[in-house]
C-alpha cells in the first residue's frame, strides 16, 4: 500500500472512528507491515510439467471434472483482461472451460481473437447491462461444468488452482465410491489467496484462512476467493441483484448455511485448500486498495446477513464494525433462542497488563490471539474482535444451553453460573462498561493450568453432541494474570 493511500485511510478511519481507534490502528497496521515477510513463489518448472503430465494420464483414462470458470466483463482494461485470460490458458489442468459475460457496450475483438484461438473461451455478449449478479447469473446459464468457479475481470489465477480443486473433489469421489461428479459431497471449495500490487508488481497481505467457521463467514467473506461451487446448487441459488456489491457474500452464505445451519454434521461439505491459489489484484480503483471506494457494498453485506438470520428464523440484528466490511450479531433474546446449532458461548479474558491470556482454544489447546494488546484487532483480517466458532472457550467466561448444564457440572465440578452475560462488555476500541463482580466465583481460585483442561475437556464434550462453541470478544473477564 502506498503512503499516500495509507494516510488516506487513516483519516477516513479517524473519521468514522474517533481518534484513539486510529491510533490502535495505525499501531497495529506498523506492526503487521513491520512483521509482514511473505512472498509468493511461484510454481517451479517441474511441479508444472508433473501437474500437467498427471493431468493427461486422467484425460486419457476419462475421469476428468470439468471446470467452468464465469467472469462478468465490463468495460475491463485491455491489459487486465488479456492477463486475466493468460491466467487461464495457464492452468495445468486442462478440461475447464472460460465463459466470458460481457455486459460492456461494445464487443471485445480481444476476447473474440482468444476465443477463435480456443474454442474453451465462450464469450457472449450481452446488449444490455442488468448489474454484477444479473450478468453473472446469465454467465452461469451458459455454464456446463460439473463445477463453477467465480472470478472477477482483473483478478489472476495461479496455474494450479483448477488442479488443486480437482484434487479435493477426486479424493471425495475415490472415499464415496461415486462415478457421477453431480452426486459429490463436496459443494464448495475455498483457497488461501493475496493481493497483488499493480504499480509494484509485488505480492503482499497472504490471508492463510482458516478450514470451515460458520460465525466467522457471518463477520466477514472470509471465504472471497478462489471459489468454486458444484453446479446444481450455485444455478439453483444464484446472485441476488439487491444485494449486488456483496452478491458473492451473500451466495456464499446461503450456501454453507444449507450444509451448516440446516445440518451441522454436514460442514464436511465445504473444503478449505490451505494453499494461495488466487491474486487479487490492487489498484486505484479496486476494493482490495480501497476499501471505501465501495462503501455500498458493506451495506449490502450487512442487509444479506440479515436476510440468512431471518430466512432461518433467527432473530437478531446486525451492526457494522468499525472495520469495513466487518459485522456482529446481537442475538435477541441469546444466541440459543435462534441457534440450534450452538451449544456454548464464551468471552475473552484479558490479564492486568491488559493482553489476550484466555478465552478461546484451538484444537491444540492453545490460547487464540493469545498476548494480543487490548485495542488490537488481530491483523488485517481483524480476526481477534470477530465472533468465530472454536474448539472450547474459558469456562470463566461462558453461558450454556440449558440442556449442557448437567454435563458442565459433572466435568468442572462446581455448580454452573452464567459467567457470560452479566459482567463487562468491550467496545472494539477498547472502552469498557458494566464492571462484573467476580467475587465467591469458585473457578477463581483454580490454577490457570486447570481452567485451560477442564475447559477444553468441556470443549470436547460439547462437540460430540455435533454443536458449536461460539467465541464472542466483546465480553470481557479480567483476571490478574
């Protein structure tokens, strides 16, 4: 990001914000940049020739998933389409096809020579311009891959990212004994991705996402790219016009909300491949440089949020973050009332010198965002004040559903208090209210040893029961620690 951009930022954060929330930031966003030492190697000449030399074995043997890669055109820059396109023709693996929608007022003699050259490039043309989701979806009608995937006219792929989705879904088929891809488990596929800097022609920012979390995608399109969906569902669910600046957002949730909230044993539905297989690209007018170039679409965020919670009888409201594109959920009466998929739900615990020493746990049993500074977000993706699923939370922290309550007792050993829902609350800049009172709590005088097993052993046993621990941190324990 240049210094420009980033003082620009600055301020307009300092606006919306106030003064001490830009100075949190601007200490952290130092911090990160200082700490930042990622850099994108590409693949080697070996590892194409392999991937490409393993893709012909399946051509020959005729067990190959077709790909269909849509990309909505719209007055795109010569140089980004043809390097768009390029990133295609590189792929290693070969049986996709590049459905082009172009909504622009002119045809494009570019994409007609590259589609002349390759008859994968289906280019159509529309006459008229009906927005983002409209266009896509009129891309996804000509679609007629077994899978889809989803691409922005300027953005690049890497060479293997077919090849890799393909590996996911072929592992699903061999496991399912399965011969038809339109019968596959697997309805959505995510990678890692970064961003490419198109002044500097340099990588930066890796967002190394984290495998399948249900309250995380409601706090943020964590998911974003490279995305690939099996056919029947993204036709059958579509864009949706009204919410068009978040349409991916809101596909992607209603998606993941059929396989999560409807049946949360089914997550094993959505794949995460740890591996960046997606540029996006940066410049001046992008989302990726700016995020407040397109100040509509957290709007848009935010009403499809809104929309899941309700079409799931959920209730609920939605708020923005301060974080662009960043939201919460303040459930009305508790998140029981509307979940039933979440079990439990714990806050944070910060020690005297005001960092992270507790809350939630990882599946090692480690602390997450642990030593993190009261007032940090946790990066740039500002993991560390959004509402995710984990694997156990702090039970100095935590409210149960009622049914949980015997098991909570039986492990702990202690008769069960709500330590969740009347003490301090915590405000993303850090300002605290509601003191709770921790007098005569038990769990007190535990050593910080103990408080981590029993919490994770009740971790444990509440996911048997296939429900989901919530991690909100805006409620707040301080402990002296």
């Amino acid at each position: 990001m240049g210094i420009k951009n980033a003082v620009l930022k600055t301020i307009a954060y300092q606006k919306r914000n106030g003064t001490r929330a830009a100075f949190f930031a601007a200490l952290e966003r130092l911090r990160d940049n200082h700490n930042e030492k990622y850099d994108y190697v590409p693949l080697s000449k070996e590892v194409i020739e392999e991937q490409k030399q393993e893709y012909r074995f399946l051509a020959e043997a005729g067990n190959c998933v077709r790909f269909s890669i849509v990309v909505p055109l719209f007055n795109t820059p010569e140089k980004y389409l043809r390097e768009m396109i390029e990133s295609v023709l590189a792929q290693t693996y070969g049986n996709w096809e590049l459905v082009l929608a172009d909504a622009s007022p002119d045809t494009s003699d570019i994409v007609l020579d590259y589609a002349q050259k390759d008859p994968r490039i289906k280019y159509y043309h529309f006459s008229k311009n009906e927005g983002i989701s409209e266009n896509t979806n009129r891309g996804l009608e000509k679609a007629s891959g077994d899978y889809i995937g989803l691409l922005d006219h300027d953005d690049l792929l890497t060479p293997d990212a077919l090849f890799e989705v393909s590996r996911v879904i072929r592992k699903s088929m061999s496991r399912n004994k399965l011969s038809r891809y339109s019968g596959c488990p697997i309805r959505l596929i995510y990678s890692d991705e970064d961003k490419f800097d198109d002044s500097k022609q340099r990588y930066y920012e890796h967002h190394a996402k984290p495998d399948f979390n249900m309250d995380y995608l409601l706090s943020n399109n964590y998911i974003c790219h490279f995305t690939v969906m099996r056919s029947d569902i993204i036709r059958r669910l579509k864009l949706r016009k009204k919410y068009d600046g978040a349409q991916d957002f809101d596909l992607f949730m209603r998606a993941c909300a059929e396989a999560s909230l409807e049946l949360p044993s089914a997550s094993y539905q959505i794949i995460h491949i740890p591996k960046v297989l997606y540029h996006w690209r940066c410049h001046s007018n992008s989302t990726a440089a700016n995020p407040a170039s397109k100040t509509y679409a957290y709007e848009a965020g935010q009403k499809a949020i809104l929309n899941l919670l309700k079409s799931y009888n959920i209730n609920a409201e939605v708020e923005p973050l301060k974080h662009l594109g960043f939201y919460r959920i303040n459930y009305l009466p508790d998140v029981f009332g509307g979940r039933k998929d979440v079990g439990c739900i714990g806050g944070k615990i910060l020690g005297k010198r005001g960092r992270i020493v507790s809350g939630a746990f990882s599946k090692n049993g480690d602390v997450m965002y642990f030593g993190l500074p009261e007032g940090y977000s946790g990066g740039f993706q500002h993991k560390a004040v959004l509402q995710q699923d984990c694997q156990a939370v702090d039970i100095r922290c935590l409210s149960l559903r009622s049914d949980l309550i015997p098991l909570y007792e039986k492990i702990v050993g202690i008769k069960y208090v709500d330590t969740f829902q009347n003490f301090e609350t915590e405000n993303e800049d850090g300002k605290r209210k509601d003191k709770y009172d921790r007098t005569g709590n038990e769990i007190d005088s535990m050593s910080e040893e103990e408080i981590r097993r029993l919490s994770c052993k009740l971790g444990e046993e509440i996911r048997k029961f296939g429900l989901r621990i919530v991690w909100d941190p805006q409620r707040v324990k301080r402990v002296r620690v």
